[in-house]
C-alpha cells in the first residue's frame, strides 16, 4: 500500500537522519549571527565573517550529500550558486 | 491575467513544465540572480564613488535633528534649537578624530568643549554623544536611547542647543561613518543668538518657518556670533535629494533573499504535495542559510558602535 507522509514528517525524517549535520549548519550560523553582532561597526570584518559562513555552507552542502550518497554536479553548482549570489548581495552593503 | 498566472506558476511551482523545480531555483535563473547582483553590487559601489548621484549611508541631520527632539517630548522636554555653533564644533571633532585617527570624546590632547568653544560657543552645560559605523538615522538614535548615558545626555532638561556632524572618513584602516552630537546651554548673557541660520534652516526645512520668522525679530542680539557662522549649511542637507545607496542596497537585499526564501519554502511544500523526486540540493539546507542571512542584514543595518 502507497502511504503519503505529510511535510512536517518528511522534513522531521531528513533531520533526524543527518541531525549533527544539521546540528553544525545550525551552530554556524548561530556563530556567524553572533560574529555579525560582535564585529557591529566595522564591514569589513562583517565581510570576512559573511565570506567564512559562505564557504562554510558550500563545504556543508557538498559534504552532506556526499555522505546522503546523492552528490551530483548540478547540485555542486546549486550550493555554490546561491553562496556566490549571498556574497555579491552582501558586498554591496559591507564593501 | 492568464499570462501573468502561468508565469508566476512557472516561477514558483515545480510541474513538468519547469522539469519539476522552481523555475527561479533552476542554475541558469540563479545565474541570471547573480547577474543582477553583480550589477546590483558594483553599480552601488558606482553611484557612490560619483558622489553626486548617491551616498554610502542614509544619515541625515535633519532627521538626527527631529529624532532627538521626539525622543525629547516623549520625556515632556523641550525641544532643542538647532545651533550652527554647536554643528560646527562637532564637524572640527569629526575631522579631529579622522585626521588623528582616534575614537573617543578625548584624544590627541583636545577635549570636546575646546571644539565648541572654539566654534564661539560659550556654554554654561554642555555634552557629546558620538556614533560611527552606522547606516541609518533610526539606527543611531536607537542605540543612544539604548544606552542610560548618552540617552541622559539627550533627555537632559539643561541644555537649549544641539549641532551634528555626519562624516564619512577611515578610522584605524575601516571606512566608517561619524556621528558627533553636541549639546550645549549659552551663557545667560550670550542668549539669544543665530537668527540667520534658523533662516537658512527654515530654508532647507530642519524648522517651520514661523519659528524661523520668531527668531529674526531678535537679529540684533546676533552680535556674538562668530565670523562666518552664518555660512554653514550641514552637507548633509546639501545632499537631501542624493540616493542614499545603503537603503537602496538594503531593500533590494532583502528582497532578493526574502523572495528566495519564500520560494524554497513553496517549492518544499508543493514537491511533496505533488510526490516528487528529483536530484537537488536540500531546501531545508537553503532555507537555514537564507534565513540567517535575513537575520544577518538586521545586524548590519543596525550594527554601529556608540560613545
């Protein structure tokens, strides 16, 4: 019998299986937050700060799925596309 | 209106047309994202160098000017005049602490009442709050009111005067923008004062006119003032039509990222509504680094330091 899980347990079945991935995306940026806050006044640090989380989130992604065993080129560029799109926003305010 | 619903169905919901993703998380439109970006970032960076065109923050005297004597009513104070003397005084500290590069009410052996008093200011009360760093007006008044000290320095019942400086200028190798706020009350026997610069401040709409018009009948109690003092026009207030680049930057970031969200969140639901399967990156993923980033542009926005 085909069975349809609703979004909150499909997305609950993703977390709880890579939880400490998850967990150290989320720390991340709890700590980028906490950089951002720390590093108020000064943009380029806030850059620097914004730059490490970026490639952190690339890193992540790349990793995560990788280990998900569902790495494909096309999702390397997705990670890398929306980082480089984050960093050239952010540029435009901090730099 | 046909048209316009299968566009956005086509930007939003994932169907065969749009091989089963968002057509705006599909690598060429974020390709073209970035393009806009690009243009985005570095046109900015553009208008900002030209200097005529647009300025980096959206720090206005003449909003200081009315955020103060709000947060002063709100106290059932007074409001402030505006003094040219006093504005003078703060723009000689801004260019003071940028020449010698130091962040602080005392440096390079000069205190801040030596400013106004230079400015011919004599002050029987007198105070300074110094902002730097931060993009918008709200955001500097904002983080006086959060702090007792500088917010007693703007409740302070003595004081009848205030002057602003805002200068853009570098501070141990950061390009900042500085914020000197100068309150004072005159001698008794120097009061009143600066009938010409309330004109030129009814001129430019920093007070009503007929304020303007009620100081001008003492124009001959202006003796006092310093040479030149009636020059002064803050740049600021020269600039008031400019673009300010750092709310245009703003709004468009916030909305690019703001739209993205919203995206990954209906293209999330509507996949798993539909049943499908497809090799993606994991939205949820997309969605923690995006939302962190919506989180990030507040702590930008109101991230300046104060002393």
């Amino acid at each position: 019998m085909l069975t349809k899980r609703s979004i909150t347990h499909k997305v609950k079945d993703d977390l709880h299986a890579h939880v400490l991935e998850y967990l150290l995306l989320f720390t991340s940026a709890m700590i980028f937050l906490l950089f951002l806050s720390l590093f108020r006044g000064q943009p380029s640090k806030q850059f620097i700060a914004t730059s490490v989380f970026v490639l952190y989130y690339i890193v992540w992604g790349i990793t995560h799925h990788t280990r998900d065993q569902s790495l494909h080129l096309k999702i390397v560029f997705e990670y890398i596309l929306i980082g480089a799109l984050a960093m050239i926003v952010l540029r435009a305010l901090l730099v | 209106m046909l048209w316009l619903t299968s566009t956005l169905h086509h930007l939003f919901i994932p169907s065969h047309r749009n091989n089963f993703r968002a057509k705006l998380l599909h690598l060429d439109f974020l390709i073209v994202l970035i393009a806009a970006a690009t243009l985005l970032s570095f046109g900015t960076g553009w208008l900002e160098k030209t200097e005529i065109l647009g300025i980096a923050q959206d720090i206005r005297i003449e909003k200081l000017f009315q955020l103060t004597n709000e947060a002063r009513q709100s106290q059932g104070l007074p409001p402030l005049h505006y003094s040219n003397q006093l504005a003078h005084a703060a723009e000689n500290k801004a260019q003071h602490m940028i020449t010698n590069n130091y962040w602080a009410h005392f440096g390079s052996g000069r205190s801040p009442w030596d400013f106004i008093l230079a400015s011919g200011y004599s002050y029987e009360v007198a105070g300074e709050n110094l902002a730097k760093g931060f993009m918008f007006s709200e955001g500097v008044v904002d983080g006086w009111r959060n702090s007792s000290t500088h917010w007693a320095n703007i409740t302070k019942a003595e004081y009848d005067d205030v002057g602003f400086a805002v200068m853009n200028g570098a501070l141990e190798g950061e390009e900042t923008t500085l914020v000197v706020q100068m309150f004072g009350k005159r001698l008794a026997q120097e009061q009143p004062v600066e009938p010409k610069d309330e004109k030129q401040l009814a001129d430019v709409g920093l007070i009503k006119p007929a304020q303007a018009s009620g100081v001008e009948s003492t124009a001959a109690a202006s003796a006092v003032q310093p040479k030149g003092e009636n020059d002064f026009v803050p740049a600021t207030i020269k600039n008031s039509w400019q673009i300010s680049i750092n709310t245009l930057a703003f709004s468009l970031s916030t909305a690019l990222f703001g739209l993205l969200l919203v995206v990954l969140l209906v293209d999330l639901v509507m996949a798993h509504r539909f049943g499908i399967v497809r090799l993606t990156g994991k939205n949820i993923a997309h969605v923690i680094f995006i939302a962190t980033l919506i989180i990030g542009l507040y702590f930008i926005k109101n991230g300046g330091l104060i002393l």
